[in-house]
C-alpha cells in the first residue's frame, strides 16, 4: 500500500511522528497565516503512527493544541484525538458538513459548520458553549459556470467546498459566511461585534495584521477592514469573468509578510497569484501572475 498524505480526503487520517508543529492552534499558524511554525521541523519520518476513521470525509487541515488533534468531518462530526494515541477524547455533531479548520484559545475550541452555526466548545470536553447562527451557508452560484450546461440554469460552483477559518485577536473571533457577510463575535460570549456584507460569498479566511483584517469574497473584491469597528479601509478590484465565471472571486486565504498581502483568486485550473502592498493609507498592486 502506498504512502498517504495525513489527512488526506477520505474518511482515515494518518499520523506519522512529530508531523504537526507545536504552534498548529489556528489556521496557517498564526492570524496572519504566514504558514510559519515555532518547532525545528521533521528530519525524517519513522514510518506511520496510527491512523483514526472519521465519519465521513476530512477535507480541512487539522489544528493541534496542548497534545490534542482537533478536526472536522463531511459527516457533521467535529472529533478531539489524542496526538500521541489517536483515540478519540471526544466528538461533536453538527448538522452540517464541516470542512474548514478550528481555532483554540484560552480552552475554546471555534469551528463553523454548513448547517449556517458558528460554534465554541469547551477545548477538553467538546461541551457547546455558545453557537451563532448565520444568515445561511451556501456556495458561489452562476449560470453556464466553468462552461456546464444546460447555460441557462444556476449551479452551485463544485469547486467552492470550503468554509471560512476562524480566526481569533484581541477578544474577538472573525470569519466569513456564505450569507456575504464577515462576522466579528465576542470571543467569550458569541455575542455579535459587527458584520460586514458584501456583495456575495464569503469562504476565504480572515488574515489580520496591525489592527487590520485582509479577505476576500466571491463578488470579486479584496478588503481591507478595521478589525475593531468593521469598518472597510479599502479594497481591491479582481477580474471578472461574465461568460464562464471559471477566474472570478477570491476563494483563498490572505498571508501577510512584511507588509504584502498575497492572495489568489478562485479557479479550478490555475491560481492567479496577486500581491498587494498594504500600507495605512491603501495599497499598491504590485503585479498579478497567472
């Protein structure tokens, strides 16, 4: 049998020795999403671990807090597992799909779900402390999208499986809905701060640097929000595809490094890789490659 990515998308994940860094407790590491992890790397793999069965398919990355694996399922079932056994500590179901990654913090476990909750559980229990209910989940739709036919008919985009990663600063938790809206909750109680709409889907996650929230939405704009008040600083305008809509809207996630914003655009053939430069006042297009 060969070698499988750990969680790769079936219903098994793997894990082989010190795969996970130590750090691992939000989405792309940290609220910036640079990717990078305070631990010293793997030097080599030992060979499998164990593996654990989840009810259905595992689509998102895992976040690794104080010795736990946390992650969701395709099935509704969000499951803790112990990093050094892979037993489950415990489970929690959904009535939705769940396929974005958790942030952790202060013993909160934060996770959103296609049945339009946003939910924090209790890190070592997975008792619900309090849930948010969105204006609904739901997938970039158009008509005669990537070429299907019949043309005249509005279709879900099959590429747009994802859901937004929270991601948690400074008492707050942001992310973003299929409702077109990003949402900033209290972090603690749930309680809304503010929402921002725009104009469609919204499955990238948040990214947050100096106060500052970077995402983008399906209705083709990058923005660039107060993280304090929601109140939008600037964007930026993607291109646009009216026939097809295959390269339209942004589906991935911002990372931000020494003061650029990178991101890419949503298309299922290739990723046009844009670079902003972000500045107090607004932002400089550096270039956009395809």
């Amino acid at each position: 049998m060969k070698a499988r990515i750990a969680f790769s998308v079936t219903p098994v994940f793997l894990f082989a020795a010190y795969v996970f860094a130590n750090d691992g407790s939000t989405f792309r590491s940290n609220v910036a999403h640079t990717g990078v992890y305070d631990a010293a790397g793997v030097p080599r793999l030992t060979g499998l671990k164990w593996n654990f069965r989840a009810g259905g398919q595992v689509y998102s990355s895992p976040t690794v807090a104080d010795g736990t694996i946390f992650v969701g399922s395709t099935s509704g079932i969000f499951y803790a597992v112990d990093e050094g056994t892979g037993l489950q500590k415990w489970k929690f179901a959904t009535k939705g799909r769940i396929s974005s990654s958790a942030a952790i913090q202060n013993g909160l476990v934060y996770l959103l779900s296609y049945d339009s909750n946003f939910y924090a559980l209790d890190e070592n229990t997975g008792q619900l402390k309090w849930k948010f209910s969105t204006g609904g989940e739901r997938r970039f739709e158009a008509k005669h999208i990537h070429g299907m036919e019949p043309a005249a008919e509005t279709m879900p985009d099959p590429f747009d499986f994802y859901l937004s990663s929270p991601s948690v600063w400074n008492g707050s938790v942001y992310f973003g809905s299929g409702d077109g809206n990003i949402y900033a909750l209290d972090a603690t109680s749930g309680a809304l701060k503010w929402k921002f709409h725009t104009g469609d889907v919204v499955h990238a996650s948040p990214a947050i640097a100096d106060g500052t929230i970077f995402i983008g939405s399906w209705d083709t704009y990058f923005y660039a929000l107060e993280a304090a008040t929601g109140k939008a600083k600037w964007r930026f305008k993607t291109g646009e595809d009216p026939d097809i809509h295959n390269q339209i809207g942004i589906q991935s996630s911002a990372a931000i490094a020494d003061g650029t914003s990178t991101s890419a655009a949503a298309t299922p053939t290739f990723m046009r890789l844009m670079h902003v430069r972000v500045q107090r006042s607004g932002f400089i297009t550096t270039r956009a490659l395809g």
